[in-house]
C-alpha cells in the first residue's frame, strides 16, 4: 500500500492509498491479502476509486487484453459487494505495460499479474461551507 497526498483546495485534501493484488498466472479470481481486504472494507468512505487490471505478457494481445480487463472488473464486483457505489469506480486495463517489476523472473511475472486500487479520499477543509455553490 502507499498513501499520497496532494496539495490542499477550497474543498478539502485529497489523500489517496493504493492497493495492490496480485493474481496467478492467467487467473482472474481476487484474493487480496488481509491487510488490503481491510483496507478495501473502508473503501465505501472513498470519494473516488480507480481500478487498474495488468498482466505479466511483454507484448499486447487481445487475449490479453481481456485478462487483464477481467481482473480489474473481478476487483470492481468486489468492491460493489461490500457497499461502494458503482458510480465511483474508474476501471483502466492494459496488457504489455506498466510493468512494476523485472518480467524476466518468475517473481518478476508474479508481481507484474496484478490489480492496483486506488482510493481517493477527501478530507474538508474548514472553509468548505463557505465555497460558492454552482
């Protein structure tokens, strides 16, 4: 997991943690760990949630496209199953990119098989109340 916080509006600081879940080979079963399930019951509270399905294969193919699609929408049922609203969730594939870890390895490919979940949350400022409504 990893926590981000950017800079401070009218409306309040966002703060967002990421969750990584990682898969085994061409699976799209979602098996976070305790750590992140509990992090993930939490995330009904998120104002914004960006689901990104990856896969460990060094060159883009339908076939794998729709691996990796599968696996973020695997994440998303599981979100909307415990209680976030499908109207915050953002879903982003890709197959043959965004690799965090060297595809050569076994482990390498392990980590690279993965669902990252991002959520974004607010906190308000004081001066919320006082920002003009449109």
């Amino acid at each position: 997991m990893t926590a981000n916080v950017v800079a401070e509006d009218a409306y309040g600081t966002p703060q967002s943690n990421t969750v990584t879940v990682l898969f085994d080979n061409c699976s799209v079963i979602f098996r976070p760990n305790f750590s992140d399930s509990t992090i993930l019951d939490g995330a009904q509270n998120a104002a914004l949630i960006t689901v990104r399905g990856r896969t460990s294969t060094p060159i883009p193919s339908v076939k794998d496209e729709q691996l990796a699609l599968s696996r973020a929408l695997s994440a998303r049922k599981y979100l909307i199953e415990r209680g976030v609203s499908p109207l915050k969730i953002h879903v982003n594939y890709a197959s043959g990119s965004d690799f965090i870890a060297d595809n050569s390895t076994p482990e390498g490919k392990r980590q690279n098989q993965r669902v990252e979940i991002e959520l974004v949350y607010v906190t308000p400022t004081s001066s919320y109340s006082s920002v003009p409504q449109l």
